[in-house]
C-alpha cells in the first residue's frame, strides 16, 4: 500500500495568506459554563498560545462571543506583537450577554462594532479573516454580508467568511463578495454538511471544520462500532491515537481543510500537530471514506 501522492502541509487562504493546514481553536481558553468570561489560568493559556506557535501553527481561530471579547484579550496579550504570518481568524454577528443567552445579530449596526472591538481587542489594524458568525434570520443575509463588504472596502476587514450556512448561502455571498473561508460543523462521523465541503473544495475556498473530533468522536453509540473498528485498527498501525486518525482523514481527503482543534493542554496540543506527520495511504483512505 503506497502512501497517498496527494498531500500539502500548507494552504493559501484567497491565493493570499499561506496558514499550515493544522491551526488551533481558541474558544476554550474562556470560562464555564458556556464559553463565558475570561479564562481562569490566564498565564496558563497565554502559555499554551505561545507553545503553539513555536510549535508552528500560524493560524488562529476566535468569535467575539467567545468570552465574549476576553478569547480575543488573551490571544492578544500572549501573542502580540504577533510573529509575522500568523493569521488571527476572528468571528461576529453574534450577541451573548449571558452562557445561556446567545442570539444571532447580523445587523449592519452590530457587526461594524464588532469588527470595531475586535481590531482593539487583538491590537490589530486589519483583521486578515473575519467571518459571519451565523446568519440572522431577521436581517436579509445579503444585507450582513454587504456590511462586511463595505468594511472590506475600508481595509478593516482583508478578507470575509462565513460559519454555520448551507450550500445556498455560500453561493449568495459569493456574489456580493469574495469569500475566503467557509466555517461549518463536520467530521469523520458528521457529514452532514459534506456538500457544502465538496463545494468549497471546487472553488478554493478554505474550509474550517469546527467540532472535527465530536468532542467524543468515537463513543457516540452503536451506529460508529464499525467506525470504531476502522480507525482502531489504522491507528494501531501507525501507533497514534483513533482521534488522531479522525483529523489526519480530513487533511487527507480535502485539501482545503484547515484544522482549528481546541484544547485546554499543551500534551493534547502536541499530540493535535503530530497529526501532521500521519500519511495514510490510498487504501486507508478509501477505507475511512466508507464509513
């Protein structure tokens, strides 16, 4: 079995910004329950911040809502001045005032502050991937689109994203503006958005695949026990774990994914960047495909 020809550690996010395809996910270095207020070992997080990017992930993904602002505060006061071509990845259009009051707000109004707080929060002059958090079905998705545009337009912005939408969304948004970078829940168990991969993998669109292992990828029920057996045994072989298999998969199979795992701990952040080093082979892929 040969190994797979096909396979790049690096991605150019709108012919641009060149990220390795393995980047980290911020939202836990915030408090609980719910993702909300400041993270309470902050020297500890700002630690495992610095430890990624030695480790060499240049990209970053964090919201607004995520604290919400203090994911931001921490990202910036661990990292900045950041180190040249790394690539803070921020979203809004979300409104949280408490863990258990989320709202969508794609507003005009809403999302120029936003863009607004987070540029003081990173210290940042242009945030180089802002992306929708969610659309808001109570404003014309074009219209929170076209507001992000404007702020593209006025060099706040280099370029725009989108999270949590279908396949039609996508292509609204791509005529009104180019879109770098679509962020939607998938995984080796959750192809439920799959068309909207394929889609973005076509028209070279970066895809950031959030929740990639499940949280429990492996130990969701009676329907992933031959799933489990697939992955146990490929990982068996390269001596690496069944989640690290979960992730190696998806570098493998699209080439526009950018992985964004989260973890509180550098040993889990370790083990999350060695997954760049797997090369499955054609059959091993194949076999995962089917599950």
């Amino acid at each position: 079995m040969n190994p797979t020809k096909t396979f790049s550690q690096t991605f150019k996010i709108a012919n641009d910004l060149t990220v390795n395809r393995i980047g980290y996910g911020a939202m836990r270095l915030t408090g609980k329950p719910g993702n909300f207020g400041p993270y309470p070992d902050w020297s500890a997080g700002e630690k495992l911040l610095r430890r990624a990017i030695e480790l060499g992930v240049n990209f970053i993904d964090t919201a607004e809502a995520y604290g919400p602002g203090y994911n931001e505060e921490i990202i910036a006061s661990a990292l900045f001045p950041y180190k040249q071509g790394v690539v803070i990845a921020t979203k809004g259009g979300i409104n949280k005032p408490a863990p258990d009051n989320i709202k969508a707000d794609g507003s005009p109004e809403f999302l120029r502050r936003g863009v607004e707080g987070s540029l003081k929060r990173l210290k940042l002059e242009q945030i180089d991937l802002y992306q929708l958090h969610r659309p808001d079905s109570k404003v014309p998705f074009a219209e929170s689109i076209g507001a992000l545009a404007e702020l593209k337009q006025e060099g706040k912005i280099r370029h725009i994203g989108i999270s949590n939408v279908n396949l039609e969304q996508i292509k609204e948004a791509r005529k009104i503006v180019e879109i770098a970078s679509v962020q939607n829940r998938f995984s080796i168990t959750n192809r439920e958005k799959e068309d909207t991969l394929n889609y973005c993998s076509d028209n070279g669109i970066a895809f950031l695949p959030y929740g990639s292992l499940d949280a429990h990828p492996l130990k969701q029920g009676a329907p992933l026990a031959n799933a489990e057996g697939i992955i146990g045994d490929i990982a068996g072989k390269y001596g690496v774990k069944p989640n690290q298999i979960a992730l190696s998969w998806l570098l493998h199979r699209y080439p526009n994914v950018i992985l964004i795992p989260g973890t509180t701990t550098i040993a889990h952040l370790e083990e999350n960047i060695q997954v760049g080093k797997i090369r499955l082979t054609d059959e091993e892929i194949t076999a995962l495909n089917s599950m």
